[in-house]
C-alpha cells in the first residue's frame, strides 16, 4: 500500500501525463502539418527551463498538472502580430523592398493554422484526442502483460433470492448461449441481460459435461435486467502482442460503455450519482483513492480516464476540439470560414457552459467527494 502524500504524487504525475499526452498529439500533428507551434510547455507556472528551436519555444513548468501548446493562428480572431516572434528567417536575410517586420508578418502568416489546408487542420485538431487513445492502448497493455484477472463465463457465485437461484444456476454453470445466441465472454452476457428487464430468457448451460436449458425470469436493479451471478476469475500475464490485442479489445469496450451510459444519462435512467460531473480535482481524488489499491489498479483507470478525455473532447462545443471541428465541416460546406464575430459568440456560449458544468463538479468534488468505499 502506498502512502497517502506518495499515492497524491502519483496521481498528479499521471494526470499531468493524460494532459501531456493530448497536448503532444497536438504539437506533433501541426509539425507533421506545417503549422507554427510558438510554445510547447510541459506543466505550468513559472519555467524551470526553456529553449528555443525553430519558431517554438519549449518549456518545463513547476506545477506538474499537464501542459499546452500555442499554435500560430489557431484564434482566428487574432491579428497577426507584426512585432518580432522569434520566427525564424530562412536564408537569414531580408529581402529587397521588405523590412523585418514584414518578413516576420509573413513567416507568421505561412505558418498559421488558418492558412492551412482544412484536412492538415483536421488531423492536427484529431489527433490530440488519438494520442490519449494511444495512450490508453498502451497502459492497458502494461496491465495485461503484469498479470490481470479475466472474467470467464463460468459462474462462481449465486445471490440468495436472486432471479438466477429462483431459475436453477448452480455455481460451476459455464453458460454458452442465451436465446440461442452463443456467448463470447461474460460482458455480452452481463449486456443481454441488461436489456431484458422482467423477460423470461431462455439460457444454455455447460454442467457436469452436459447442455442443459435454463429458462430464467431476469431481475431488475434499478432500471437493468440482473440475474444474480457472480463470474470466475482466472488470472494470467499475457506476452506483448496478446496484451496489446487485449488492450484493443478492452478499448473499444470502454468507449461502447461510454455511449452506452450516455444513452442511459439522455433517458433518464442512469442514478444521480453516477451521471455527476467531476472537476479536476475530483478526478485527482478518485485517481488517488485508485493508486492506492497498487499499480494495476492505477493504470487500468489512467486508461480510461484516456479514453473519456478523448470522446469528451470531441463534444461539438467551443473551444474543445469538436467545436474546432464543426467549424471545419461549417467551412467546407458553406466554401468559407464563419465571421470572427460568430466564431466569437459560439466560443463565448461554449465557455459559460463549461464554466457552469465545471463550477457545479468542483462544488461537489468540495462538499460531497466521491468515495470508491461507499460505491456499490
């Protein structure tokens, strides 16, 4: 068990590193693109160090707590500066008939993200929310290869008074198939039965060598079917390219389980305490109380955290990058960009909505922290 200031190091480092991680997609894509990148600072505050190279200055802040970058004429509500940026000259001379100034206006302007063509734009915005996926693919193969528990379709435990002891489930079932539907692992079963609240499914079961059929009444838990079993869990430590293929699959579950709770949130039938929102800090509390149950624990919930950064980031809203990418697809439709007003007025709306959703999770986070002991 880690100790309580280690474990808050550990979580600041690693959620530092989620940012780090996005925010260095970014800055690759726009060098792969050709757009100016004038900062690129690892942290916040005050620099410990920096240095120039190119048109980009690099920096390394105090406060470990992510990291951003400045991109030339990524606001297109900016004026290009005509004073000196630092952009460098490419043969080190002025040309005839144009003063410094200009030439560094004109650096400016061949470098800006605005002046760039819409697919550069597009892969450069994107590609900060893919760096998180990566990211995420990545510290989930570090999990499966540690060693992890997998949930088999065995079935290990029965709950008292429960739809699956009332049908007949005995500890030992391996179930197979569910309304002649063959099961691939114990998430589609835990699926199909979620959507079948108070219907009567008709379930296979492998016992003692032999199939039988069991029909089976599912229950309800609020508003989703339950049965009342519990899975066996078998461990294992997978070599790289299992545990990179496991970390795919666990991936795309994640983000299915994402939409899903988001449908769930729109009908009304996700728990108040499940759809609240969470601020910073209190993911930092969470990410803390994680750390504490040891590594694997940590970098499983890294992972996800990845991959909820990386969808909610593409919510169509200003100044996330959904937003920047409406604007695109408005671009390519319409043949030209929105009027800076416009832009202005959606960047305006979109930072009062974020202000208010951020100022309700931290009043939370504050007054009713979110405590993994008390959570079912």
């Amino acid at each position: 068990m880690m100790s309580f200031l280690f474990t808050m190091a550990v979580s600041i480092i690693a959620f530092g590193a989620m940012i780090v991680a996005h925010e260095f997609g970014h800055f690759l894509a726009a060098k792969i693109s050709g757009i100016g990148v004038e900062e690129f600072s690892i942290g916040f505050g005050p620099k410990l160090f920096s240095f120039r190279r190119g048109e980009t200055v690099y920096g390394l802040g105090i406060f470990p707590l992510g990291g951003y970058n400045k991109l030339v004429g990524m606001d297109p509500t900016e004026q290009l500066a005509t004073e000196d940026a630092g952009y460098p000259q490419r043969d080190g001379k002025t040309p005839v008939g144009m003063d410094p100034t200009e030439q560094l206006a004109t650096e400016k302007e061949r470098l800006s993200f605005y002046n760039k063509p819409i697919l550069h734009r597009a892969f450069t915005i994107l590609f900060g929310p893919s760096m998180n996926y990566v990211f995420a693919v990545f510290l989930l193969t570090v999990f499966f290869m540690m060693g992890t528990y997998f949930l088999t379709l065995e079935i290990e435990s029965i709950m008292p008074d429960s739809a699956a002891e009332a049908a007949g489930f005995q500890a030992g079932d391996k179930v197979v198939a569910v309304e002649g539907q063959e099961i691939k692992d114990w998430e589609e079963l835990v699926r199909i039965t979620q959507e079948h609240p108070g219907d009567r499914l008709s379930y296979v079961v492998e016992r003692d060598g032999e199939q039988l059929t069991i029909e089976a009444t599912v229950g309800k838990r609020g508003e989703v079917g339950f049965l009342g079993i519990g899975p066996r869990l078998v461990k294992k430590e997978l070599d790289l390219f299992p545990a990179a293929l496991s970390s795919l699959r666990a991936s795309y579950n994640i983000t299915r389980l994402y939409f899903h709770g988001v449908i769930r949130l729109v009908r009304g039938q996700l728990p108040v305490e499940e759809a609240r929102p969470v601020s910073p800090i209190g993911i930092l509390n969470i990410t803390q109380q994680v750390a504490a149950r040891g590594w694997q624990n940590l970098l499983s919930f890294l992972a996800i955290l990845n991959i909820i950064l990386a969808i909610s980031n593409l919510i169509p809203l200003l100044p996330l990058d959904g937003g920047h990418i409406l604007l695109l697809l408005i671009e390519k439709v319409r043949g030209r960009r929105l009027s800076d007003q416009v832009v202005g007025i959606m960047n305006t709306i979109g930072i009062i909505l974020l202000i208010t959703i951020f100022s309700i999770a931290l009043y939370l986070d504050v007054f009713n922290p979110i405590n993994l002991t008390q959570m079912r």
